[in-house]
C-alpha cells in the first residue's frame, strides 16, 4: 500500500502523472527526451558517420556516467517512485545504450586486413 512519503516522491518527480502504472517503454521513452540524452544521441550519430576512434571512446565513458547516475547516484527516489508506479523501470532504456554502445565500438573497431598486427 503506498504511503505518503511515496505519493511525495511521485508529486514531487512526475508533477503530471495521472496515476496510471508507467511501463518500461513509457520510461525509455520519457528518458530518452531528457536534453542530456538528446544531445548524446547526436554525438553519438557524428562519431558513428565519421567513424571517430576517439568519440567513441569519448561517449561510450559518457553514456556510462548517465547510466551510473539513473542506477548509483539517486536510486532512493527512483525506488519509491516505481513502488508508487509513477516511475518504470529503467532496464529497457540501459539496454538501448548498452546496444548502442556496442554497436559503435564494433564500427568504429580497426579493419582487419589478414595480417598480424607485428606486420609478419
């Protein structure tokens, strides 16, 4: 049964919810349209079109640092939130990073051309 330090977390974290149980796919996407994320998702695009090594790097550390935060730095109001149910989880969301993650270092990774990397 939630209590009144839960129905706070939803007041104070989603002003406008109306109730209703947030899914996981509502989540990601209501993440996804935070600007942090938007503009990590452009970068991400310019270093996978131009293939930069150092980008990837780059945004790969970044995309971990967002993660690290949803998950490490404030999972208190996170958990009374999706106890509420005014907040979903945020398993679907970590899982487009981790993919997108993936998939830029597989395509940004050195060409292999058959030969060893001594030159032999």
């Amino acid at each position: 049964m939630p209590g009144a330090v839960l129905a706070e977390a939803c007041t104070v974290q989603r002003p406008n919810w109306d109730g209703a149980p947030v899914s996981a796919l509502q989540e990601a996407v209501s993440l996804a349209s935070s600007p942090i994320v938007l503009v990590l998702l452009v970068l991400s695009a310019l270093a996978f079109r131009f293939k930069s090594h150092w980008g990837t790097l780059t945004l790969v550390v970044l995309w971990s640092l967002l993660v690290a935060f949803l998950s490490l730095f404030a999972p208190d109001a996170r958990t009374a939130g999706m106890a509420e149910g005014c907040i979903g989880s945020p398993a679907l969301f970590i899982g487009i990073i981790a993919a997108i993650c993936v998939g830029m270092i597989f395509y940004t990774a050195p060409a292999e051309n058959g030969r060893s990397s001594n030159g032999e």
